[in-house]
C-alpha cells in the first residue's frame, strides 16, 4: 500500500479520496470509496491523464492503446494501458497453471484460435467482416468466428473454421465457452481433431459445467478457465488442480458485503496498469474467497445482475445453480430465467440428442430445492438462446413475468 496510493494520489480521479492522509493498512484502504464505471466514464481521460497529456498524443508516440469494454453490464467503457501491457499480464496469468506454463515453454511463440463473439470488444475480436489474413494477429492468434449467436452459425461457416483452426495447427484455443460448444459439436459430428492441440481456454463469460464436458469429450485436452475483465486484466487462472488463482502482480482483490456463506462483490486493485490504475473497482461480479495453507483461491460466481432470490429471499449464483447439473448428460447450453414471483423457466440447447427425461427430473428438482420453490420449474428444449446486447450469454436472469414464457 506504501508503494502503490501515493502514485494513485497522483491519478485525477482519486485525488479527492486520498486528499486527507494516506492509509497505510489494510482497515484505512477498505473504507475508501469504490469505484464504479460511470465514474470511470465521466471527464474521460482526463480523469485518469490529467490536463497535460491526450490520447491522441501518446498513440502517436505509440505509448499506449485504446480499447473498449463489451458492455456487458453497461455501456462500453474506453480503457487505456501501455503498449504491450495486454499481452505480458496474460502470459503471467497463463504462468499460474503448470500444463500452460509447460506448453508455452516448449512452443514460445504458441499459436492459438480464438472463438468468441465478434462483439466483445476491439482488442480481442474482429467486429465486421474480415478476411483470414486481416484475422490474424501478430502471426500468433487466427480469429476464426464472424458470427454473433453461434447457434445460427451455418454448415458452410462451420466448415470454413474448422478448416482454418486445422491449417492454423494451434497449441491452444482461446474461447468464448458458448462459441466454443457449437463449434466443438460440429467437430464431433464431423470426426474432425487437431493434433496441435495442448489445452483450451475458456473466458470472456461464465464456463458452465455442461461446456466443460463437452469441449473434454470433443477435443481430449484439459479445459481450463481465464477470468478477468478488459478495464483490469486477467485477475484469476485455473491451475492443474481446478482452483481460481490470483495474478498477484496484475491485482489486489478483495471481497466486500459478503453475505453468511462469504459470496460477496468483487473489488479490484489494479497493480501494473500505470496509465489507468483502478483503486478499489466494483467489477460486478460475486465471488468467494478460499483461504487454504499453501494459498488463497476463488469462487467466481458470476454477475451480479444474474444472480436470483430464493423463496426465502436469500441470494443464489450463477455458479450454484451451474452446480445443478454437474453431473448432467444433454445439454450444450442453458439459461434459467425468473420472474419477479419466483416462477422459473429451464431453456436448453440439447447437446445431440439432449437430456434424458430422468435428467430433466433430476436437475429441475434440484433446482427447485436450490431455490425453495414449490412451484415446478419447465424445462424446455429450444434450437437456440439469444446473448445480450454485448454479444454474451446469461445463464441465469431475472426478467419481467410476461417474458419467462415469451
């Protein structure tokens, strides 16, 4: 803290904050304000720039970049970090898990296709169309998937990426979880393999158990999550043995308004992003905080807004009900929508030829349970799911009564 808030004095933004002493332990830091992003938004750059530097200047000097947020829980969000800064805070968050970190030691140019949603935001995905050549990146990342809703996504398309990923040889796939299914399906369907294949990364959304499953059973490599945000880095990376770890160099993480099962917001620190430092940020996500002797891991539970009311008003995740269908055969992907009476719909894309009707029974009671509902939750089988506006996929929502059944 001694190191970090007298440079954050020097941010605009925080002055007001920080003007009244500097806290230097961990009871003074968490009374600070937190951060949210119309605040971010608001007199943008100078906020974070001041009055004597412009974006204009310092991308003429080639200093820095200018991206965009997806606008996944509000309007896109202009962020700014040094030239580079993108790529070295991914290699340390990939570092955290030993397979990764063997596989870019053996390939340190490692190639990967990326599968996501063209519009997540301008760094990482392709928003218009794009020949192969203006698809790739830095001769290491072939973007492969012009296509917003995946399940609408033609043969011919489906053909074409795969016989790009193939000519491609990557040793990893950089994923959207839902892009990355339907095009795992067509694979299977197809007896189509990449031998170059090392692992998988899931990110950019919530990787659901029943995505895992089927990218495993399809592609034969380990799956492993990537979680962060384009405003703060990656923050947290599966290891080999399934636990959220933190990218301590990228971040300091906390978790504030915990509720009795210690599932509270997530806060973000940023550490290494000189140019638009983040102090205490509500990213909007839930998450929980595992303490354990050889170090701290993490729950992420998913958004904020995703998250629905118990019959006893208590809150449940994303991840609880993901949790549901753990062990669950037939579904490619899902969404559990809720009005505000409590009353819940089950929609699923089948995988092949979808769940049983024992499984069905099975994941709705549960849910039923999870939810202290004594009202039968419907599942219904549907040829496709629509993403929100940011081009991402809700697996959990609360909608207005008269839309649960639309």
């Amino acid at each position: 803290m001694t190191a970090l808030l007298p440079r954050m004095r020097e941010v605009p933004l925080y002055r007001a904050a920080l003007a009244h002493g500097q806290p230097v332990d961990c009871a003074a830091f968490q009374r600070l304000p937190l951060l949210g992003k119309n605040a971010m938004r608001e007199n943008f750059p100078r906020n974070f720039l001041g009055e004597q530097a412009s974006v204009e200047a310092l991308q003429e000097k080639n200093l820095i970049e200018l991206e965009h947020t997806s606008g996944t829980t509000s309007d896109r969000l202009p962020v700014i970090f040094a030239h580079g800064w993108w790529d070295e805070q991914e290699q340390r968050a990939l570092r955290l898990n030993a397979v990764v970190a063997r596989v870019l030691d053996e390939f340190p140019g490692a190639r990967r296709v990326t599968i996501t949603s063209p519009a997540c935001n301008g760094l990482t995905c392709p928003t218009v169309w794009m020949s192969r050549e203006q698809r790739v990146i830095n001769n290491r990342a072939l973007f492969v998937n012009l296509a917003r809703i995946p399940f609408l996504i033609s043969e011919a398309d489906l053909a074409r990426m795969a016989q790009e990923t193939a000519e491609w040889a990557p040793q990893f796939l950089d994923t959207d979880p839902v892009h990355a299914v339907w095009f795992a399906l067509y694979c299977e369907r197809r007896g189509i393999k990449f031998p170059s294949l090392r692992f998988i990364l899931c990110s950019y959304e919530f990787t659901s158990v029943v995505h895992r499953k089927i990218l495993t059973r399809v592609f034969g490599v380990p799956v492993f999550n990537l979680y962060g945000s384009t405003e703060t880095g990656h923050l947290l990376m599966e290891n080999e043995r399934g636990e959220m770890k933190p990218s301590y160099e990228t971040a300091f993480l906390e978790i504030t308004a915990a509720d009795a099962r210690n599932i509270g917001d997530m806060v973000v620190t940023t550490l290494s992003n000189d140019y638009m430092p983040l102090l205490r940020y509500r990213i909007g996500d839930l998450a929980e905080k595992i303490s354990q002797p050889y170090g701290n891991s993490f729950i992420v539970h998913g958004r904020i807004r995703d998250a629905l009311t118990a019959a006893d008003g208590s809150r449940v995740t994303t991840w609880q009900v993901d949790q549901c269908l753990a062990d669950a055969e037939g579904f490619a992907h899902y969404e559990l929508r809720q009005d505000e009476n409590g009353g819940c719909v089950l929609r699923y894309v089948p995988d092949v030829t979808g769940p049983t009707e024992e499984t069905l029974n099975t994941v709705t009671a549960r849910l039923e349970t999870l939810l202290q509902t004594r009202r039968a939750i419907l599942a219904e089988a549907m040829t496709t799911l629509v993403p929100a506006a940011s081009g991402k996929f809700r697996l959990t929502c609360r909608v207005a009564p008269d839309k649960v059944a639309a």
